[in-house]
C-alpha cells in the first residue's frame, strides 16, 4: 500500500503506527534539507535505522571505536582483513569472535533508538514507504524491535529533552568536577562514566562523540550531575566557523573576466575624454608664436620701406620675408 507524505500533515507516530498495525516489510525513508533516515521494518516490527546528515554519516564500525568498545588496533587489523578477502567488515568482527552477537545487537539497537531520538524531533520533511525494500540485505544479526514500544520511549525522551536543553542549551558548554565530599553519591555506571570524561577542556559535544552513550543519554547524565551538584559550568568553548570552500573557487573563476571589464571601461573612459577635449578645442599646438612675429614686423617693416617708399601690410611681408 502507498505511503507517502509530509510530516506537516500526518506526524511520525501516526505513519509508524499503520506500518506497525498492517504489519508492512519494507523501508521507511524520511527526508529534511541534507538529512536522510532509512528505518528498516519486518511483519511491523523495526529491523534497522540508518541516519545521514549532509556528507556525515557514521558507520557502526567507525562508532565501536570512537566509543572504545573496541580497539583502534583491532579494528585496523580488521579493515586489512576486509581488503584482503572482501569479506563485511562486521561479519568479520563476529564471526572471528572480537565481538559476540549479543553484544552487537545491544549496540544496534542503542543505535536505532538514537536515530528515533533524533527524528522525533522533526515537524517538517517529506516520507515515503518503499515496501519489500531491505535495509541491511547482507547483515547476519536480524534485529527485531517492538514499533509501539520505540514510538513510547522516543516520546518520553523528547519530553525529557526539553527539560534537559533548559539546563544544557548548548553542545560548546565545558564542564568541570565539584568536589563535594559531604554528598556522598554514587554515580550511576553510565554517569561514572561522564565524570571520568571530565578534564575541563572537553566539551559536551565531546563527551556525546567519545563517550558510547549517545546524544540523550550523555546529555541526560550531565543533567543529573548538575541537579545534584557534582558538576558545574566551567567555560563555553568558541565556536569555529569554516570559511566557505566555494568562495576562492568562484574568485578564481571571475578574476579574469572582472579584470577585463575594468580594462574595457577604462579605455571606454579615455576614447569619451578624448573626444570631449578635441570637441571643445581646450588647447592647440602651434610651434610659432603669433606674438612675438608681430613684434618683429617692424623691422620687416622698415627695410620694406625702404625698398618700396611705402609702408607694407602684413600679408606683404609674409609674401616677401617668409
């Protein structure tokens, strides 16, 4: 059956819900601007998601080491594993035993939560239902996760997300430890883990990357933290904004044509010059100086007086001495 639509006009839950409720197979993909998330369904049940922001789209892989579930030297031994025999790199990781099936599928589905964390915060983008699609055709582990039960807890995140941005607005706050001996509390694992992060340069924006546990379970830990006073704000880190690569590309590109436009106007400008000057005659050049001829005439005059016993005109001594 076709579905296919806006957010605008039919929210997520109610599009999960008929999946769920007519049991479709197929793929869900939900588009906003750059970003693009694929969810994976079987008889309605969620089998994957997959989340694509612009040119950032992070493997399973690349996460289990950023996270430290496995080490970078292990996963380097892998990829060349996986250049020599072609073989998935996860196939590899679970069928050489460095991980179990258990524990890849806890991370998968802790993965397919966050994607549900994140796109339930959308109110616009355009979806459509590719039925009989597969999302990971060649995976070994097959996820199966309860629709209903993903669309309850993403909605309790996101009442609890803005609860927790009131207190955290921000992903450039650094934080520091508050040593409060008298407290006497004992960190849940996961906010033990937050606190050991804590170096006093680290970001929350770098604890969420190296930490394994998410956007909303680092953000939620720190919340905690806050509320019972074992951390508090140290500084925000600066934000660094990237130039735009596409700037000297385009300078380079009209460089040349602007350098012969000015070079075109200027002698435009020099030729109009030229024939306003000429037109209104400001100056001439005359290698003989009118003034001081007429004050040589009377010499001319003289000697032409004696040759012809009159006085001569000008046009005469010009016809005569010249």
């Amino acid at each position: 059956m076709p579905i296919e639509g806006d957010l605008r006009s039919l929210n997520l839950s109610s599009v999960l819900q008929l999946i769920a409720q007519e049991h479709l197979s197929g793929v869900l993909k939900v588009k906003r601007k750059n970003e693009v998330v694929d969810v994976g369904f079987a008889d309605g049940q969620i089998s994957g998601a997959f989340y694509e922001r612009g040119e950032k789209v992070e493997r399973l892989e690349v996460y289990l080491v950023r996270s430290g579930i496995i080490g970078k030297n292990v996963y380097e031994m892998v990829r060349d594993i996986h250049n020599e025999t072609k073989r998935p790199v996860m196939n590899i990781l679970l069928e050489d035993k460095y991980l179990t099936t258990a524990e890849v599928e806890r991370i998968i589905k802790f993965k397919i939560q966050e994607v549900f964390d994140e796109i339930f915060t959308w109110t616009d983008g355009g979806f459509k239902f590719e039925q009989n699609s597969i999302i990971y055709p060649k995976s070994l582990i097959k996820i199966r996760m309860q629709t209903e039960g993903l669309i309850l807890e993403s909605a309790r995140r996101f009442d609890e997300w803005q609860r927790i941005k009131n207190e955290i607005p921000t992903g450039d706050i650094v934080f520091r430890k508050v040593e409060r001996p008298e407290l006497k509390l004992k960190p849940s694992d996961e906010e033990a883990r937050v606190l050991s992060l804590l170096d006093g340069h680290r970001s929350v924006d770098d604890l969420v990357e190296i930490s394994g546990l998410g956007t909303f379970h680092t953000y939620s830990c720190l919340h905690r933290l806050i509320s019972t006073g074992q951390i508090e704000v140290a500084y925000a880190k600066p934000k660094v904004v990237k130039s735009r690569s596409l700037k000297q590309p385009i300078l380079k590109y009209i460089a040349i044509p602007l350098t012969a436009l000015i070079a075109a106007a200027i002698l435009i400008i020099e030729i109009l010059i030229g024939q306003y000057l000429a037109g209104q005659q400001v100056f001439t050049l005359n290698p003989i100086d009118e003034g001081f001829i007429e004050t040589d005439y009377t010499h001319y005059q003289e000697v032409y007086f004696y040759r012809y016993n009159r006085k001569p005109l000008v046009e005469e001594i010009q016809d005569t001495f010249q």
